[in-house]
C-alpha cells in the first residue's frame, strides 16, 4: 500500500494528476515459507547418514523471532558447508533445493574418499553452469554433458542438455489464458504431488510446489522428433525427471515477512518530448500477425529499467514486416531483385522498399511488434504465438558503400539494464539478464549481438554487471553474421507459478526511454492498414564517417 501510495503522489507532482494514458506497475504476490516443514526434510536426509547427523542441530532456539535464521540452527550450519560451493545461497528466503546431495558430500569428505572426486559426483552427474540467489528467490542451471547420462537412455541429441530451476518467493500475477494447465507426472508422484508436466513457449516445464513454494525445473526444447541438433521435447523430459528425483535441501534461510504488492500508476516526465511519438501498445503492422489478429494492449510497466541501447534516439518497430524484411516468409511481391525495387508483403499492401537505411525504418513513432507473426508460443498473445520480445533501430544506419542496401553492424553499444547477472553459455547467440531483488524477479533477453564477440567479452555465465555497463554492440547475427537486420531484439520474462513467461516489454521500454530523453512521449493514432510510402533516400539517413575496423 506503501509504494502505491508512493507512486501516486509522485505521479501527481510530475504529470499533475491521472491521465488517460497513465502506465501501470504490476501485481506481484508473496508467499509464507513453511520451515518448520523444510527442517523436517532435511533431518530425515541427514538422518539417513548416521555418520554426520550428529553435526547437525535440529533444536530450535524458540526464544528468538520466527524471522532469525538461528531459530533453525541446522540450516545455518548446511549454508556453510554449501557457501563454499553455492555463492551467496544464504541470501536465499526460500529454501533451495539443487541435484546436490550435501550428506553424502559430508560424509565421504570425512571418510577415505578421494578429495579430487568432482562435484558432479554429488549431482548425479549434473555440471553447475551458474547459481544465483538473492531477496527473490534463487535461480540456477546446470549441465547434463554427452556420456554423463548412465542409467537413461541414450540421446539423439548430441550437445550438452541445459537445465534451469527457479524458487522464488514472488510470483507475478498476470492473466495468463494458458496458466495452471499441463499433465501430472505419475512416476514422480510420491515425490511431488502436485507436480506438472508443460510444453510452452519453447520448453519442457515441471512445475510444483514445497514448502508452500513455487518451483520450477525447465529445459529449451522443440516439440519434435530428436535430432543430434536439435532437442527434442520428449529427450528434455527424461533428463528434467533425473533432475528432479536428485533434488536436496542445499541452503536457504528465513527472512522477514513481506505484503503482496498491488498494482500501481508508474510516474511518467512532466516535460513533453518534442518529437517522440508512439503507436498505442498492441497495435502491430497491420496482417504482421497470426490469422490478422492485432496485439495486445498492455499497459504494465514491468520493471523501472535503464533503456538498453546506450544513446537515442532509438526506433522501436519491425524488423520483418519494414524495408528489407523477409516478411516472415510469407513472400513479398514482386520478390526483390534490384536495389531499391518497391515490394510489399503478400499478407498486406503496406509498400516497402529493398532497402534497410529507409526513412520509415529510422523515425518515429514507435511501433508494437510483440505479437507479430513467429514460430515461437507466447501465452500473451490473441492467437498464441508472436514474437516473444521488441525490436529496437540504433540512432544511425551507415551503408556499407554506395549503392548498398545493408547497415554496418556493431557501432552502437548495448548495456545492461539493471544491477544484474549473466545467463549465457559460450557460443549461445542470446544473453539473459536475471534480475533479482526485495521486490522483483526479472530476466531480461538480448539478441543479435555477436557471440564470438561476447564471448571475447566475458558476457558468460555468473558475471555480473551493473546497470549501465556496456555488454555489447547492436548487430545482425542470427546463425551468422548478417543472417537479420542491424538491431537488438529485447524482451521481458517475469516468474510465475508456470514458470518464466515473456510480458510484452513495449510499455517498459517506453517507460525507459522517456527517462533516457527526459521527456514524456505522445501516443498517436493507430496505423492504417496501407501506410506511408517507404522513401528511399540517396545517402544514408543518418550519415556518419566510417571508422577503423568496423565490421563490413
């Protein structure tokens, strides 16, 4: 009630009062841990090893508050043995459950056991990838390597198979049209009784719940036949079922109870921008959608960020459905042959141009393309699918030469949009930003960037970056270099009790970008379906003099 009362009075000085066009925060819930439950667990764990047991304290100090972490003594004393090896997994306020069975770890470090045995000998084979934990929750992934795999059946899929967990003591509440749905998992019953086995936007998803606590365990999968390079939904499911029967309590501690936050009115600049103007959220390119269906309008500024390109101006529209897009392939007519050749996409008359530098591709408005037409499930969207995320147009496009029709890549610096850690494995083309704090639990997605480059970088897994700090160049890497147009794809995923579901982030980076300019931006009406003309100019639309070892 606090911060809602906080936000409006904020916004009341800054805008003068409720408009029409205000922005909203979300509604996130909290949930009451049962710990007395999580210590009854773990004794029966470490019970099962009479060789250690006697160094665990399981007599509550009950003189103390319920909130102070000694009033259960035994889980201070395993956050120290796992800190070591987990950093920060006492920061935790849920309990934290991982393939990591800290009893045998105890006993056999005591014993004869070779002290050279791998961690993955006590996470049946799993390989650590990156854990963090924090005010929200915690989040960790691990690796099932190729040949790690005894006791399953052999994988077609021949790359390491990556798992992700998340508990988290904030869940956000959305509509979600497709939420608590999925199939029980009848071996993995007596275990997890309410455990839920879902195929959503591009993964396998166990959800369930301990401790009065949302968990889930997630593999990126296709719905498919296996492939040696492609994983298969049905592959993922057999590994996600051997991470889940190797779970243990590895750390956790109470922390002070918390209220639900209720939505509310996110402050916007008083001072009006001169020419920043955007389209009404959930108003795509006309027919850039699935079956014609439009956006979705969503108002929900999902988090207060740092806009992720580091200079404006910046464009937010589509990169398919403007000058030079594929249109999804969908077909373009006449299919472009020579530079400059005006087309348009079968699915509309919108008229385009065989050109990236266009003007239409560097102005203002902004346009929604959340839902636009892709092969990837988004639960948000009217008709299932869309494009999961926004794509964002840096300041300039420089042509390569005179004549060309393609932007020079890698000019424009990327940053990060909060304080923050790093999801990513070598090589992946996505970097993940996971946000983690007293009162939200984000991730944030970057696409496009070059991944050798960020590799180079040390854009990897378990950095962490401070809002503000450089992590990239805008590109057009997708498989290869340019296999897209010259932009960042950036989107927003927020947990919930179905896990990590993509939010359209167009309102969010409104939200930013108006702080970034100091200025408040100008909803204008939403696009016919024909549109302006595509100008295609003689010279680049925002000259700029190459520099050295620019990226051709």
């Amino acid at each position: 009630m606090r911060r809602a009362v906080a936000a409006w009075l904020l916004l009341a000085t800054t805008t003068g009062g409720a408009t029409a066009d205000n922005f909203k925060t979300p509604g996130i819930s909290d949930v009451r841990v049962e710990w007395r439950t999580v210590l009854d667990q773990f004794k029966s764990e470490i019970e099962a090893r009479p060789d250690i047991a006697h160094r665990f304290t399981f007599n509550a100090l009950r003189h103390l508050p319920p909130s102070d972490p000694r009033t259960i003594p035994a889980l201070m004393q395993l956050n120290a043995v796992t800190l070591p090896l987990f950093a920060r997994i006492n920061q935790s306020p849920v309990p934290v459950l991982l393939p990591f069975d800290a009893g045998k770890y105890l006993s056999e470090r005591t014993t004869d056991t070779p002290a050279h045995l791998p961690l993955t000998h006590y996470q049946e084979g799993f390989q650590r990838q990156m854990f963090n934990a924090g005010p929200a929750g915690y989040d960790a992934k691990f690796a099932l390597m190729p040949g790690a795999s005894d006791g399953m059946p052999q994988l077609t899929f021949t790359k390491p198979v990556e798992v992700q967990i998340t508990g988290s003591i904030l869940t956000y509440d959305i509509d979600d049209p497709s939420g608590g749905k999925g199939e029980p998992v009848s071996a993995l019953a007596a275990q997890f009784p309410d455990l839920r086995r879902i195929i959503r936007e591009g993964s396998v998803r166990y959800a369930f719940t301990r401790f009065s606590v949302p968990y889930v365990v997630s593999i990126h999968c296709l719905d498919s036949a296996p492939r040696a390079s492609r994983l298969a939904c049905r592959e993922a499911s057999g590994v996600a079922e051997r991470f889940l029967k190797a779970l243990h309590i590895a750390g956790g501690q109470p922390s002070q109870s918390r209220m639900n936050i209720a939505p509310g009115v996110m402050p916007r600049p008083a001072t009006s921008s001169p020419d920043f103007t955007y389209r009404p959220p959930g108003n795509i390119i006309a027919n850039s959608g699935y079956r014609g269906q439009n956006g979705r309008a969503d108002t929900t500024v999902y988090s207060q960020i740092r806009f992720p390109i580091e200079s404006a101006p910046t464009y937010a529209n589509s990169q398919s459905f403007l000058n030079w897009g594929d249109c999804f392939h969908r077909g373009r007519v006449p299919p472009p042959s020579d530079k400059g050749e005006r087309y348009r996409c079968k699915s509309s008359n919108k008229p385009l141009v065989f050109d990236e530098s266009a003007t239409e591709n560097y102005s203002y408005p902004w346009q929604d393309n959340f839902c636009e037409a892709r092969d990837f499930n988004v639960g948000q969207c009217p008709a299932g699918s869309g494009h999961q995320g926004q794509d964002l147009r840096p300041a300039t496009c420089t042509l390569r030469n005179h004549g060309a029709d393609r932007c020079i890549p890698n000019r424009h610096a990327v940053v990060a949009v909060r304080d923050g850690v790093i999801i990513r494995s070598a090589k992946q083309q996505a970097a993940t930003l996971l946000i983690n704090t007293q009162n939200e639990h984000a991730r944030f997605r970057y696409m496009h960037m070059n991944p050798a480059q960020l590799d180079k970088d040390g854009i990897l897994d378990d950095r962490r970056v401070s809002e503000g700090e450089k992590i990239g160049l805008v590109s057009n890497y997708m498989d290869h270099s340019g296999g897209t147009t010259a932009h960042l794809h950036f989107d927003v995923q927020v947990f919930t009790r179905d896990g990590w579901l993509w939010v359209n982030p167009y309102v969010t980076l409104i939200s930013a970008y108006e702080r970034l300019i100091g200025g408040r931006g100008r909803e204008i009406a939403p696009e016919t379906e024909a549109g302006p003309p595509a100008a295609k100019p003689q010279d680049p639309v925002h000259p700029e003099k190459p520099s050295e070892g620019v990226e051709n």
